[in-house]
C-alpha cells in the first residue's frame, strides 16, 4: 500500500502555504485533524522536502506507525490551528 493510499488523497500541508484543510489524512476518515506527522522519504525526497499528515486522536498513532514501518524520518506534534483574523496572526 502507499503512502498516498493511507492518506486517502487528503490535501498536505506544504511549502509553506496556509492550511486548506484540517480533515484527518487518513483514508475515509472526516474527524478534525489535531496531529501532524512532518516526514520524508529520503530515498526520493531531499532533507528539505517534507510532506505534512494530520491525524484525529483516534488516527495519529495508525499513520505513525505506518511511517515508521518505512523507516521514513517524522516528527509527531500537536496541530497548532492557524486563525487568520486572530490579533497576534495578524502584522
């Protein structure tokens, strides 16, 4: 299975652009994204290229795990939720 599978063909979060969705990556999941898993596969990505996952609490162990099985580099950590018309996001 790829990795792409896993994912379901939920939008990543990516080079730097705003955060479109924050659904849980895994496939046929809807559940609110509160994780994400930054990894890479350096056999086809370079150190700067990371891919971005985001997990439900129920999900975010599942695609760890799945991640790691591949031996690919990932960090986990809390989904920190961008408002843009918040004060402090605003410059």
């Amino acid at each position: 299975m790829s990795a792409d599978a896993v994912a379901g063909g939920s939008p990543m979060i990516g080079l730097g652009r705003p955060l479109e969705s924050s659904t849980c990556s895994r496939a046929d999941c809807r559940n609110t994204g509160r994780w994400r898993l930054d990894w890479r596969n350096p056999r086809i990505h370079s150190a700067d290229r990371v891919k971005t996952w985001l997990a439900c609490d129920e999900h975010v162990e599942y695609l760890r795990e799945f991640l790691a099985a591949r031996d690919f580099p990932l960090t986990v950590s809390a989904l920190d939720t961008f408002a843009p018309d918040s004060p402090e996001n605003q410059r």
